[in-house]
C-alpha cells in the first residue's frame, strides 16, 4: 500500500493492539469509511459498547450516552458465608464447617512466634493478606471433639492425622493446637522433626551419653519458641529436682522452668540437655494432674528411621541416636496421664526404615520447605509406591512405637469447601483473573486443582 494509506490506519491499528492488550473482544460494526466503530465486550460483566472516533469532531456528535472511556472492572458479589465470626475454636461446632475462621494477630504471634511450625505456602498468604485464617475442617472438628470428651485420668490418647500430600494435615494440627490453648493447656509444639533428622548444622556428642548426638543450634532454636509460645503458661512452674547440666553447671530444685530454657538459650553447649529436662519435668508435673499436656508432633513418622547425619566413624545415623528425636520419642509413648498426643505423619518426611535394605547408589534433592537444603535419598526408598497410610509411613518400629492410637483421614476439599475456599481468595483478590470469578472460570479451577488443596492455592495464585 502506499505510505499515506499506511499512516492513516496506523492510529486505527495502535487502538486496535491497546484494547486487545486490554482484554477486549473487538468486532467491527460498520464498514463505512468513518466513524469507526467497535462493539467491545466485557468479559465478566456482560454486553457493553464503547465508540471510538477518528476525529475529535466525530467524536463530538457521537451519542453522548454512550462511554468514551475503559470500563471499570468491579469485584463480583461474593457470598458471606464462606467466613465465621467466631474466632475462639472451642465454640467451633458442626454448624461452622467448611467456613474460615480468623485467628487474632496477638493470638497468632504467641502460637507461631516467626510463624514457627506453619507451611511455608500459608505463611505467604498470611503475609498477602495481612491475617491468619484457617478452613474450619471436619478432621480438626473430631479430634476437638475426642479432646473434650476424653478421661485425663488414664493414659494420654495419640491422635495421628493422615492423608495425601497436601490435603492440609498440617494445618488441622495447627487448629488443634490453637484449641487446646485457648483452654488454658501447656503446648510442646515440635513441628516437622523431619528438619532435626536432615540438618547437618552442628553435632556434637552428649555429655551424658557418648553414644547419643547432641544438636546445639536445633535445639537452641526450639527453646527460642517455646519461650515466647509457653511463657504464660509456664510462668510459675519450679523444676522439682536437681539437674547436672556439665562440669561445671547444674540446675538447683526449685529453679523456675523459665530459668532453664533461658539457661539452654544462653549456652547452646547445654540446651539439647535442658530440652530434655523440660520434657521430663512437664510429664512428671502432667502425671500429678497440676496442668494439662498437649504434645503436637508434625512428621512424626520421621522419629523412626533413618537420618542423613554422619557420625564420626562416617556411618549414618539412626533416629534413636539423636538425642533430641529421643526426647520426643519419649513423649509419644503414652505412659502418663493428663494429656493428649496430636500428631501427623507426612510422605516427604519418609527416609526409610533401620534394618532395611539399602542401594549404594544416591541421588541428591532439595528439601521442600528449604531449597537450600541438600540431602541423599536411597533410590529405593524414592521408588516406593506413594503410601500415606500410618501403618506404611511409620513402618514396624513406629507403629509398634504409636499403637494404640486414633487415626484421623484428612481427605481433600468437598463441594462446599471448595465453595468456601475459592469465594475466599476472590475475596481477598488472591484471584485476579475475571474470567475466574464466573461459574465457567470457577468449574475451570476446580477441574485442574483436583479438589487437591495446595494445588488450588498454587493455581489460584498463578490467576
């Protein structure tokens, strides 16, 4: 074409690319030399028309009823039900399944101290949308239930949560937990203890048993939380005996337990042995009935197996050698009284079995929570079938180890907490997308997530 005819349709096309980059679906109404005009349509809002002119005085003697200008997009209405008021989980009932509870920001701060012991997705979340809310889900409704008809007058009961990869056991632990909080319990939270049997930061042996391998900076960490988590429930409690911590250290009787852990903070040389004490000393104290114990223990299965810390002679080391993995292996056993024992097993907390057949060769991958990370899987340990019942994650020790206990199914999202789940993120926008606000958009989601929670969140957040 000739340049002058290529100049004029240049502002046509330029028009034509904004609005397309826009998200406008463009049809040509008339064919006539000019006005040109566009019919555009909104996607998610229905039928609207926009006239564009060539020329200011065209545009000037257009209908002056009709916009000249991009259409605002709006939020869509979203259903209310998807959010309960009620804060506190002891007033949490059937009657508010399926519907996301708000946890208060001082509430959750105690809990989590640094979001200690929460998934690392749902820590974004809280991070994006300035609050902490949990689906309340029907496993984390029964095992409130069992908590609150159960006698603490006989052996703690072990609740075990299971289910596939990222159906959100994790998170109904975390509810639980909350639960017996707001009841005035005193909480040893250990969340993923699969980090103690990969972390490689600092070993060195006991000082009470040569054969056992202390962990100073993991367990200097863990006294860091449970300081600001247990402050006010612990506050008056008194060691009931004496305590050697080293050659030179000891703890006197009647010391507050505040006292220890500050002792364990200050010299991490001691603070795997003050974990210790402190765990003796709450399961003595549970025994005599003068508080009420909550143990939560997320992977717990990774206390039976192995581990990939090296010993001195090079040979890896097992779970029972570790001495903090000793520590909580002694508090799932259920032999006190006046408490409870919350726990889930987790596959990629899955190392293998002591005893079991093993293949030279190795491979490396990253850890899932931090890629920086690196630790060696047995090939046959990685082509397992996927299992993520108890049995087959805690293998013969574990199960002997946790038997008997409660198995709790955490299964994936139903119809209503799918529902509930996406009016929430459309309402706090983590859903950006328009066309995902429609029914279309929405059956789309839930046919690619699967029903699957943590796929939902991932795909949500892509949209």
């Amino acid at each position: 074409l000739p340049r002058l005819h290529l100049f004029k349709m240049a502002a046509h096309m330029k028009i034509f690319r904004e609005l397309r980059r826009k998200g406008f679906e463009l049809k040509l109404a008339n064919h006539g030399p000019f006005p040109v005009t566009w019919n555009v349509f909104a996607r998610p809002f229905g039928t609207q028309t926009v006239r564009y002119a060539r020329s200011p005085s065209v545009a000037a003697s257009a209908d002056a009823s009709l916009p000249t200008r991009e259409p605002v997009p709006r939020a869509p209405p979203v259903r209310s039900i998807f959010r309960t008021p009620v804060s506190n989980p002891v007033e949490h009932g059937p009657q508010h399944e399926a519907q996301f509870y708000t946890i208060p920001p001082e509430e959750y701060k105690s809990m989590f101290p640094q979001d200690h012991g929460i998934p690392a997705r749902f820590k974004k979340q809280v991070d994006t949308f300035a609050e902490a809310s949990i689906m309340v889900r029907r496993p984390s409704l029964e095992v409130m239930g069992y908590l609150q008809q159960a006698n603490y007058s006989h052996p703690a009961i072990r609740y075990v949560f299971y289910g596939k990869r990222g159906t959100g056991k994790t998170l109904c632990l975390c509810h639980a937990l909350h639960y017996c909080s707001k009841q005035g319990w005193v909480v040893l939270f250990f969340p993923k203890v699969s980090h103690w049997v990969k972390s490689n930061k600092e070993i060195q042996p006991s000082f009470h048993n040569k054969e056992r391998l202390d962990q100073p900076q993991e367990a200097v960490d863990w006294l860091k939380m449970f300081k600001i988590s247990a402050a006010e429930s612990i506050k008056e409690l008194q060691t009931q005996q004496k305590y050697q911590l080293g050659k030179r250290e000891a703890m006197d009787q009647g010391r507050p337990l505040l006292e220890l852990v500050e002792q364990g903070i200050a010299r991490p040389k001691t603070a795997t042995d003050c974990v210790g004490i402190i765990v003796k000393e709450l399961k003595d104290l549970a025994n005599q009935g003068r508080i009420r114990l909550l143990v939560a223990v997320d992977s717990v299965n990774s206390l039976f197996g192995r581990t990939t810390i090296r010993k001195q002679d090079r040979s890896m080391a097992y779970g029972n050698e570790l001495t903090l993995i000793h520590n909580v292996r002694k508090l799932v056993r259920n032999d006190w009284k006046g408490g409870a024992i919350v726990t889930a097993v987790r596959e990629a907390a899955f190392l293998g079995f002591q005893g079991e057949k093993t293949d030279k060769r190795l491979h490396w991958t990253t850890h899932e929570d931090h890629p920086e990370y690196y630790h060696p899987i047995p090939e046959h340990v990685q082509a397992r079938e996927q299992v993520f019942t108890p049995e087959a994650l805690l293998g013969k020790e574990g199960f002997e180890h946790m038997d008997p206990y409660i198995p709790v199914l955490v299964q994936n999202y139903t119809e209503k907490e799918m529902e509930s789940c996406l009016d929430y993120y459309t309402d706090r926008m983590w859903i950006q997308n328009k066309r995902c606000w429609t029914e279309p958009g929405r059956q789309q989601l839930k046919f690619l997530s699967g029903y699957i929670p943590s796929d939902l969140e991932r795909i949500c957040g892509a949209y």
